[in-house]
C-alpha cells in the first residue's frame, strides 16, 4: 500500500522492459475502485480509450517511447472505504505505426440509436 493525503498529487509510470527499442506505450484506460476484486460495481475512471475523465489527470511527457506517465490527485470513495485501488490498460505499439491505437489518442464511442 501507498498512503497519500486527500488532493495530494500522485505520480505515476509504466515502462516497457523489451528488446525492441522501436516500441510504443500508451495508457488507454485506468479505472479507480475501492475493492481491488471488482472493477466493475464501484468505479471511478481517471481515463478510459485515452479520454481524460478526471480533471486532475496530467500526462507528462517523457523523453522515452518506452515509458508512460501520468499524474492526478489522490481521492477517495464516499468515505466508508479506506483503500483505492488502479486498474490500467496499456497499448504497446511499433513507433511511428499511425494508424496502431497508441497514435489515435482519445476515442469517443458513440451509440447510433437504433430507430424503428
């Protein structure tokens, strides 16, 4: 466990470990939950198909395609919990591949409504 206060600024990073060095890492979705066994009852998302969700995420930029960064501010459920738990989706992709996920950022899906 990490303890933090309430708002205090959390940091956070992924990093790739391949031989690969033309490899891309993307953060495309990361869910907040107080029951690390359920992500899908009680859910906070921070970004979710690379939207931004929470105002106080940040990417931050990193001189490596191999690294992932991002920040926001620590938070809680309706106090009756004392934990939160992560969750995230990372996309690996081929550096400089345009059309691969990593490059197509935040992806809003649409419902078509289905008239008669």
């Amino acid at each position: 466990p990490y303890y933090v206060d309430l708002n205090q600024k959390l940091f956070l990073q992924a990093s790739l470990h391949s031989s690969d060095q033309n490899l891309v890492l993307f953060v495309d979705t990361c869910t907040a939950s107080p029951d690390p066994n359920n992500f899908k009852t009680l859910t906070y998302d921070l970004i979710r198909s690379g939207c931004v969700k929470d105002s106080t995420y940040t990417t931050i930029n990193s001189s490596r395609i191999d690294i992932a960064r991002f920040s926001f501010d620590a938070f809680s459920f309706v106090h009756r919990y004392p934990s939160v738990y992560l969750q995230c989706e990372l996309v690996v992709c081929k550096h400089n591949d345009y059309p691969s996920r990593c490059y197509q950022g935040c992806l809003n899906r649409f419902k078509r409504d289905v008239g008669s």
